[in-house]
C-alpha cells in the first residue's frame, strides 16, 4: 500500500500511532516517520536461519541472513527493543519452532507477540502467551496488515509515551482489541509479490 493510504486508513479508524515491521528494511517506516501526522514506531522483521526477529525503535537497517547473535547485537546497538513475531506458527516458515532457540532468545527479548491477525490456528497463541510468561516478558499483539482493509485489526489502548521504557510500561497497561484476519486475505499479499517480481525494470 501507498503511504497516503496507510495515512488514510489510520485516521479513518482513529489510530494515532503505529509499528510499521517490513521485512528485511525500515527505509518504508522511516520515510512514512517523516510524513505522517501521527507516531510511528520503526521497526523490521529481520530474517535469520532460526526465523524471524522483530527490532523495534530502530534508526537504520539490520541485514538479513545473519546469526540470531547478531542479529540481537544489532537491535541492542541501536537502542532497540527486541520483540518475537507469531513464535509457533507452523504455517510461516520463518516462525521460531526450535525450542531450545525460541527459549534462548524468549529469554533475551522485551516483549513476545501473542496474537497475529494473519495466523490461522488459535492454538498458537495460548503456546506464545506461555510462553511470554515463563519469561515474565511483555506481550504484544499486531495486525500484520499488509493492505488497507487490515489496518486496526488489531488496536491497542494504551497510555502515551515518548521512550521505549515508556512503551513497554504502557503496553504492559493495555488493552488489546484483535481479529482475525480472513484465510482469504493472504492473496492480497500473494498478487503483490508475483506484481513485484514481474514489474519491468
């Protein structure tokens, strides 16, 4: 999506803040940063050989294909928050499934997603909110919108913050509002990428 529609769509339905998460860049989110009229918390899902790894309150890219060390090196480097995407889902295959890993780096993160629009299996949320706890970290939750329809799937009710410790502090205190997202809506994404891949240069 444009970021005039995303801006669009966030005011439509009352967002005034957002975690923009591409995969593998924050360039999206830095340039949406410098226009929209509302927070927006920069982020990326970095892909590594165990799975993804969400930095969150970044200023520039971490390279893909790296080590979970470094990646987590990278993310604290910049000051990051480090945050675990849909652990478990066995759909995607750059979910967390090693256990001894998952827990390794459940152990050094800030905060672990517990529900995920795009997820089809409601088992997997009750295994990351266990697994949120065994660690006593705090839990997130997210849209995973990836067209204009998806934003607010998930809203949160929180109270504002300036700082990252500010951040986990309110979400901690919040409430979470979540849907589901329709089986049916994972074509979106599937016709943007064959758009991407056959687009001429």
């Amino acid at each position: 999506m444009s970021y005039e529609q995303l801006i669009a769509a966030c005011q439509r339905k009352g967002i005034n803040c957002i975690a923009v998460s591409d995969h593998g860049t924050t360039r999206g989110a830095r340039e949406l940063s410098k226009i929209a009229p509302f927070k927006v918390i920069i982020c990326e899902e970095v892909l590594t050989p165990y799975g993804e790894i969400m930095g969150m309150f970044l200023n520039e890219d971490i390279p893909n294909n790296i080590s979970v060390e470094d990646t987590l090196k990278h993310i604290r480097q910049q000051g990051g928050l480090i945050n675990i995407p849909h652990p478990y889902d066995r759909v995607r295959p750059s979910a967390f499934r090693n256990k001894q890993m998952l827990e390794s780096v459940a152990e050094q993160a800030d905060l672990i997603e517990v529900f995920n629009s795009r997820s089809l299996f409601p088992g997997i949320g009750k295994k990351a909110r266990e697994l949120a706890s065994r660690h006593n970290k705090v839990v997130s939750a997210g849209s995973d919108a990836h067209s204009p329809i998806e934003i607010g799937y998930v809203s949160i009710d929180m109270p504002d913050f300036d700082t990252k410790q500010e951040f986990l502090a309110s979400l901690s205190k919040a409430e979470f509002h979540c849907k589901k997202s329709s089986p049916l809506i994972h074509i979106i994404s599937t016709t943007a990428r064959l758009g991407k891949r056959h687009k001429p240069e």
